[in-house]
C-alpha cells in the first residue's frame, strides 16, 4: 500500500488522511511507479497513453492501485463520453476553427 509520509498535498478529514490529487505533481515514488506501470500497460495493449498523471493517479487509488482495472475503468469513462456526448464538428465550424475564429484559451477561477 502507498504510504503518505512527507507529502504536502493531504489533508484530514474525520480522522483520516486524504490524498489530494487535483494539480499535484509531489508524488511518492511508489506512485509514480504505478503511473508508469500503468502507461507501460497502455503500450502493451497498443493504446494511447494517458498524459494527465493526476487523473491516472485517481483511477489507480480507486482501483486499489490495480493496473488493469483502472484501465478498465479509464476506457468505460470515454465510451461513456464517446456514447453519450458525441463530437459533432459540421464543415461550417471546421472552417471557424481552421480559421483561427474559435479558440479555448483555459482560464478559469484559478488563474
């Protein structure tokens, strides 16, 4: 099991310690030890690496840090997403985004 020892990002909560995951890049070494092992498994399996270490990091600890079932459980979130919330892009906002019309620039209450 993954101990705590001498990480900033917790935080105590009815008597338990808890991993804060959102925008944290401090990770014990038997996490990044699991990230990577988990990415190894993508490649194994021919499939995209995931680039978002945090959210690798919080499939993992809900599956128990058992590699193959966050994968699982990664892959039935987009089919959700890819079932549910297709990605329709018309040729009009093909022509917007080619055009540099459109554009997302990230900010939110944060920054």
């Amino acid at each position: 099991m993954v101990e705590f020892e001498n990480i900033e990002a917790l935080i105590e909560m009815n008597n338990k310690r808890i991993r804060l995951m959102f925008y944290v890049d401090n990770y014990t070494q038997d996490e990044k030890d699991k990230i990577t092992e988990f990415k190894q498994l993508c490649v194994s399996k021919g499939m995209a690496v995931p680039e978002n270490d945090p959210e690798i990091l919080r499939f993992l600890y809900s599956k128990k840090m058992n590699c193959q079932t966050a994968l699982d459980a990664i892959l039935a979130k987009y089919n959700f997403r890819n079932e549910r919330f297709p990605l329709k892009v018309t040729a009009g906002v093909r022509r917007l985004v080619e055009a540099g019309f459109i554009y997302i620039c990230g900010r939110d209450k944060h920054y």
